[in-house]
C-alpha cells in the first residue's frame, strides 16, 4: 500500500465517526482540515518543485475513494484542495515561494472563469482591480487562500489577448464576501459557497497567467489534461460511497431478522 494511502486509512474511523458534526457544520471542521493538510492529502498531485508529493493521478483517486467510503464531504474537500494547490504555477515565482514554503498550507479554487481583471497600478505597486462572483467554492472556509479563474480585460471591458494575460486571481478569504448559501442534501460538509469579489485590488504577484505557468510544462502532472484530473475524483468519490453503502446493506442484512421468522435477511430465498 502506498504510503499516502495508508496515513488515509487511519483518518478513516474518525471521518465515520465525525460524520454528523461534519454534516450540521456544512463545512469541514478547521482541525480535522489541518490535519488532512498535514498528512499531504492536499498536495499528493502536485509536484516536488511547487512543494507537492508527486504521486501522481492513480494514488490521488485511490485516496479519494478510500476517504469517501468514511465521508464524502471528506474526499471532495481532499480533491478540491489537492486540485487547487496546482493553480500556484501560474503565478509569478517571488509569491508561489511564499505560498509553498508553508507545506500544509490550503488553497481552494473554482476552476470556471466567472471574474474579470482590470490593469490598475496603486501606489506605484502593478496590480489589478477584480469582481466577480464565483459558485461552488469547495473548502473556501478552510482555506488560507481562494482562487479565482477570470478574464483580463481592458478598460473598455474587452479580454486582452496573449498568454501573458492574467487568469487568475490568489485572494485572502477576508478579501472575499463568502455567501451563507451552501444548505443542501448531498455532501453537505464540503462548504461549497459562493464567493464574491467586488473591486478588490489585488496585486499582480497574486495574480497567475498561462506565461508563468509554462515553467512547469515539463512536469508529468502538467500533461495530464486538466478536465480528466477534475472529472476523475468525480467518480472515484462516487466509487468509494457506493461501496460504503453496499456495504451497510451487507452489514444490516446480517444482523436484521424480518418479523415471523427466525432467518436474519442474508438468508431469505
């Protein structure tokens, strides 16, 4: 068994066991977070030069479903966070040195292009203003830092073209009005709430562009096609609740006995 999925089998009583704290909290609790960051859970794709393990795709899945047969909420926090600790590439190298000297440092993100960046120099520092209004913001309530994917556009409100235009943001979470918005049935304890930015200067060492993402090309996680490592823990976590549930239906069909007869379920033609 691979290391990283051993430390992950011995958080699996406590994640059944929390699983109704984590479920009326609707986001992970701070400690249990910390402690997954800990443990490297939220750095296992990315690679050795951005601070990250290098496990690669394959492990990265194993550990999700394994999280997700002990809680859901737990493995997709897992996959957001390890995910989005690859947004650091794309910016500048001064600020990522920053972020990754911290190894159990949390960064959470929302992949989908939903704000928009303004060139806007303050006190003579380059930087940005942002808005924008991003849905779904897995982990925003652990984090250290938020990221958003946005568009550059110039004054006039047209994206500026070139690789060396920012498309992101990394933001301070009291840089960010976090909504009270997430009170759903499912995964209730990922506290996947929108956030909103609305004319927040951020300066452009928190900003990432594909230019400076480049410096990475060469590593292995950065071949895989970003799609394939966002969907994929998608079905994995399916996975590992599935078998969790099959095995519930096991455990009770051996313990139950339907009423007039001696015959506990498992044994019913």
């Amino acid at each position: 068994m691979h290391p990283v999925l051993a430390k992950a089998q011995a958080f699996l009583p406590e994640l059944r066991e929390r699983g109704q704290e984590i479920d009326d909290n609707r986001y992970l609790p701070q400690d249990l977070a910390d402690r997954l960051a800990a443990a490297g859970f939220y750095r296992v794709c990315a690679p050795e030069s951005l601070g990250g393990l290098n496990v690669g795709p394959r492990v990265a899945l194993e550990l999700v479903e394994m999280l997700a047969g002990a809680n859901g909420s737990a493995a997709w926090c897992t996959f957001i966070c390890y995910t989005s600790h690859l947004h650091i590439a794309s910016m500048p190298e001064t600020y990522r040195s920053k972020i990754t000297a911290d190894p159990d440092v949390i960064v959470s993100s929302v992949f989908a292009p939903s704000g928009t960046a303004v060139r806007a120099d303050k006190n003579g520092e380059r930087g940005y203003r942002v808005n924008g209004h991003w849905k779904w913001g897995s982990s925003c309530r652990n984090a250290h830092w938020i990221c958003g994917a946005l568009v550059e556009v110039d004054n006039s409100g047209a994206p500026v073209p070139g690789d060396g235009a920012v498309n992101r943001a990394v933001f301070a979470p009291g840089e960010l009005d976090i909504q009270d918005n997430w009170h759903v049935s499912g995964l209730k304890g990922t506290g996947s709430s929108d956030y909103i930015a609305r004319d927040v200067w951020v300066p452009a060492q928190r900003m990432g562009s594909l230019a400076a993402a480049e410096a990475f090309a060469g590593e292995h996680i950065f071949k895989f096609p970003r799609f394939g490592l966002l969907s994929t823990p998608c079905g994995a976590i399916a996975l590992g609740m599935a078998r969790a549930a099959v095995d519930e239906v096991v455990t009770v069909a051996k313990e139950k006995t339907p009423q007039g007869r001696s015959d506990n379920v498992r044994r019913l033609p």
